[in-house]
C-alpha cells in the first residue's frame, strides 16, 4: 500500500506540476491572487476587495492563496498550489476510508480515481474553490457516518461535519449547506437522514453555527452569500435548456473518463448482494444520486459543480474493484492497453514533430531550441512507458497498475502539449501586463492605432529627461522614447471600465481602482528629484533585465483608457503606447517558405471583426508641474 500511495504521488506531481507552473494565470484565476494581497496590505482576512473594491467573492480560497503568499512562494505557485493541495488531500481522504473498509485495492482505486479524471485535472492545475469544496464536504460527510452512525456519537459527528461544512461555507457560500444537506433528506433506515436532523446534538451544532455565519455576514456588510451573486470560477453553460438536460450526463461521464468503466458496480443491483457494508453503500450512493439529479435539473450549471460527490463515487469504486477486476479484469486490461497504445501514438507525433523543428525541416517561430529540447526528452520517457505498458515487462503490472499508468502517460502528454501550445501561441494577459511593467517589448498584436485613445488636451506632456539624461529615437505606434518603469512598491492607480484582473497579475504592482482622481491619486512632491535609476532610451519598453529601475519615487502612475487622469497639478507621460488588451494571436502555416525546409508555424495578429471594439489602455507617468 505504501508504495503505491508513493507511486501515484510521484505521478500526480509529474502530470500536475508543469502546467500548473507555465500556463498563463487567467483573470478569474487572478481574482483569488489580488484578493489575497489586498487581504495581507489590509491586515484584515475578512473584508474581500479588489483594486480598493468590494468584490462578491469568498474568502476561503483567498486564505489559503495569502498563507503561500506569506510563505515566500512565487505567485503563480501560491496561486494555484491550494486547489491541488486540496485534490490531494481528497485522494488521501477516499483512499485512507477504502483502505479501511476494503483493503489495499480498494484504498488504491480511490485515490487514483480522484487523482486521474478529467475533472480533478482541470481543476487542480488551475486556482478555483471546487477542489477546497470538495475536500472538505467529503470530510463533512465521511466525519458525520464515522462518529454518528457507526459509534453513535451523535454529538461529536455533528460537530466535527458542521465544523467542516462552516469552513466550506467560507469557501462556497449557501451552496455548501445546501449540498450538505441535500441527501440527508432521501436517506432511508436504518440511517433515516430527516429524524437524525432532529437530534438535539444537531441542533445545537446548527445554531451555532447559523450564529456563526451570521456574525461573518454582519462583520462584513459586502459580503455575498448566495451562490447565484457570486463571481463563478467555472466554464460558463451557453446552450438551451432542453439541449444541456440531454447531455449533461454525458458530460459528467466524460469528465469521469476512464473511471466509468470501474464505477458502475455501484449503482448495478447485481452486486449489492455482495457489498459488505450495505449501510455505507445507501449512504455515499444516496449523496451521489441526490446531488446528480439536483444538478441536473437546475438550469446553466456546469458538471463540475459535482466535484464534492467525487468522494463518495470513489470510495464505491474502490470497494467493488477487486470483485471487478476478478470478473472483469481481461476486458479492463484491454482499456488499459488501449491507453498504452494511444500513449504511445500521440509521443511518437510528438516526438517526430519536436525532431523536426529541432531538425529546421518544420519550424515554429518563437519556440527556442531548449523548450523543444526538453519537450522531446519527456516524450521519449513518455514513449518508452508506453511502448513497455503495451508490449514489454510493464504489461504484466496489475490490471489497477496497468490501467492507471496508462491514462496517466496519455494525460500527462495531453497536458504537456497543450501546455507547450498555450504559452507559444497564447500568452496575451502576460505580454501585456509585462509591456505595462515596462519588462519585455510591445508585442505588435497588442498595439492600437493612437486615435483609439483620444489625448485629452493638454494633459500628457512629451517625456523629460532628469538633469544628465537624453532621450534618442523614439518608440513605435508613437510611443515615448524615454521610459520610467515603476518600482514595485509604485501604486498604480486604475481608471478604467474593466478590471483587467489578469492583465494586473502580470503588472506586479499595488492597484487601486479611482473614480474622481482630484480626490483620489495623492499629488507627487514638486521639484526635480535624483532618480532611483537610470534613464531608459531607445525602445519604448526595455527588454526584461536592463540594468536599471529608471523611475522617480515622487512619481505617481496611472493605467487609463480614455486619456490620463485630469489632474491639473500634474503632468502625465505615457509610458507605453495604446495598448489593446483584446488583440489577439493566430497561428498561420506557410508551406515551403525556405529551401531545405517542409513548413513554417509563426504567430501573428488575429485578424480583427467588423464591429471590434477596442480595450485600450495606457499607461503615464505623472510627475508635479
């Protein structure tokens, strides 16, 4: 047991680990960062707001994300460690329970169904709350039978469930109640959910904590509760109503895949003759089937809503694995074979395609020669783990073995190219934010033509230089050919329409949204003042590395899209050019563009629609007249 517990473990860092740290963090992502940071500036971890602003956020994902925050850990880790700490914990939890009431197998299935499925794969590489809700309504859940209806300890079960399902409310909000509680009101005897809520126990736990929620809410005036005025983290449901009841199940299958093909002993009449612990079996199936159905029904709801049930749907999986396997086990070891094969089919065009960039024959712009380097060592590995699960010594593993290692090969690569094709050809929150923190260039897919960002007048001088300094050349699309980049401490006072939360991540700089900037943005101390660092001259946004800070910390900043700020004291320079934060990249193919060489893969800018609307935003530098 303990070496498989340690085999998955290293799997599950291999697969999730990569693009958990390369793929650009996007702005629902960056919510929960800006957050925390305001939540670590303010002192307070309970007020939620972003860029000074109230936001219909939860706190408990925040929290989390600040304890990394605090640690020392990089953004992007801090970020997203939290949901896949919480997917972790969640195969610990369903594999300690298995292990228990069923024996190594059954501890091992669930803990490798949580890990590998689709669903735990999006949601653990990315920072969102449903992993932090799933983790801890099935330790709610798993809490409450332990203590209440196996030992009877009716008051410690409900207290320790309630002390978890306050903290998922935290995390989620009303949700978490509801679907606390949700099954309790179908389970039959001998569990009989509705009289166990009548339990003075649990009404006691109850009010508590009601009175709980309560203060928080009256604590925090802005706070939001319920789930429908909350900023969601999950892909938004676009098609009709009778459309998404017809394939929400197969949805929720797909999200599962290959799981499907194990689980469904649990819900076949056939085996229930043989479940050891008929009681628990009526309990987690009776919290899968409640919690489907309701999801199902309700209207715009995506599938991973049901992530809290994974649990449970696992724990079963693992308790009727071996009697599966036994009866079963050729035609799973032939699923399991089928992934080998599709292991080894995607390395091999994989691998062929990273020797021929490597090679010049086919060439993608933009991707470096070490990138595609270590793109093709790891499908080597990942080709000769396939080639050896289908026809070498690996074929004869186990068929849980077997069958996890192949759908951890497949997933694994697919994370990897995908990972690989987002950051070549993907990236436009990054790009941005680092042009406004004045780190890399311009990319020419974000430049907007100058009269989409009327000037107010009078109000943007040309750059001055400090005493010493000369400014040559000038940048592109009309750009300043002196830059000032802020130093990090610099707060940048924010006056536009959106947010742009994901475009802020990347800036690296304190933000605070202003609406009357007279009022709002502190006036810099008047006079010439040394500067922190040297002047930048030439390009308008120096390459990432430059041996200076140039800035002056009298200066204040400002991120516009309609102009700089209208403050009469002081003098704006734009420090970058119009910056349209909805250009886009595409990827276009030029067959025989060189002798000797078969294609060519480049980036250039999507070609924009008839009605586009530009989100331009600039960035100035304001200093006293």
């Amino acid at each position: 047991m303990a070496q498989g517990a340690g085999l998955l473990l290293l799997t599950a860092l291999l697969v999730y680990l990569p693009p958990m740290l390369w793929r650009e963090v996007r702005s629902r992502e960056a919510l929960y960062a800006t957050v925390a940071e305001e939540m670590i500036r303010s002192g307070t971890a309970w007020r939620l707001t972003v860029h000074g602003d109230p936001v219909q956020s939860y706190p408990g994902y925040a929290w989390l994300v600040a304890l990394g925050q605090e640690a020392g850990l990089t953004d992007t880790l801090a970020l997203r460690l939290p949901a896949f700490l919480s997917v972790l914990g969640l195969a610990a939890l369903c594999g300690v329970v298995g292990f228990r009431r069923g024996g190594p197998t059954a501890g091992l299935v669930a803990a490798a169904m949580v890990l590998f499925n689709p669903a735990s794969l999006r949601v653990g590489c990315r920072a969102q709350h449903e992993s932090l809700l799933a983790l801890l309504l099935a330790g709610a859940w798993m809490a409450w039978y332990s203590f209440g209806q196996r030992r009877k300890q009716w008051a410690a079960g409900w207290a320790g469930a309630m002390l978890l399902v306050l903290l998922a409310t935290f995390t989620a909000g009303a949700r978490a109640l509801a679907v606390f509680y949700l099954p309790f009101l179908f389970l039959r005897r001998p569990v009989r959910g509705r009289q166990r809520l009548l339990l003075a126990s649990h009404l006691v736990v109850l009010g508590v904590t009601i009175a709980a929620v309560v203060v928080w809410l009256r604590h925090v005036p802005d706070q939001t509760f319920l789930p429908w005025n909350a900023l969601s983290t999950l892909p938004e449901v676009t098609i009709s109503y009778p459309l998404e009841i017809l394939l929400f199940p197969f949805k929720c299958l797909l999200y599962l895949m290959p799981w499907p093909f194990l689980a469904w002993p649990a819900f076949c009449m056939a085996y229930r003759p043989l479940e050891r612990s008929p009681v628990a079996f009526h309990y987690l199936r009776t919290i899968t089937a409640s919690a489907f159905i309701a999801a199902w029904v309700i209207p715009k709801v995506s599938p991973l809503v049901l992530l809290p049930v994974l649990g449970p749907l696992s724990i079963m999986t693992g308790l009727h694995a071996e009697l599966l396997f036994r009866r079963h086990g050729r035609r799973l070891h032939l699923l399991s074979t089928v992934l080998s094969i599709g292991a080894v089919v995607l390395s091999g065009v994989v691998l062929l395609a990273a020797l021929l960039h490597l090679s010049g024959v086919a060439w993608l712009d933009g991707l470096g020669r070490g990138p595609a380097t270590a793109l093709a060592g790891l499908f080597v590995v990942l080709l000769a783990v396939g080639l050896l699960a289908w026809r070498g010594a690996l074929r004869r593993l186990p068929v849980l073995a077997h069958l996890v290692l192949g759908f951890a090969v497949v997933s694994g690569g697919i994370l990897s190219v995908r990972t690989t094709v987002e950051v070549w050809a993907g990236g436009e929150m990054r790009a941005a934010g680092r042009a406004l923190a004045g780190q890399s260039a311009v990319p020419s897919y974000l430049l907007a033509p100058p009269p989409a960002l009327p000037e107010a007048a009078g109000t943007a001088a040309a750059p001055t230089p400090p005493a010493g300094g000369a400014a040559t050349g000038g940048g592109p699309n009309g750009s300043p050919a002196v830059v000032y980049r802020p130093l990090a401490e610099s707060v940048i006072y924010r006056q536009t329409r959106s947010p742009h939360l994901g475009v802020c991540f990347y800036l690296d700089r304190p933000v605070r949204r202003v609406d009357d900037p007279r009022t709002q943005i502190p006036l810099p101390l008047p006079g010439p003042r040394p500067p922190l660092g040297d002047l930048v001259t030439g390009a308008a946004t120096p390459p990432e590395g430059t041996a200076a800070e140039p800035v002056y910390r009298d200066a204040i900043y400002a991120l516009c899209d309609s102009g700089p700020p209208v403050v009469p004291e002081v003098d704006w320079v734009p420090l970058t050019p119009p910056l349209d934060l909805l250009g886009r990249r595409a990827v276009r193919l030029e067959w025989f563009p060189e002798r000797f060489r078969l294609l060519r893969l480049y980036t250039t800018a999507a070609a924009l629609p008839v009605d586009h609307q530009p989100d331009v935003v600039r960035l100035y530098r304001g200093v006293r007249r």
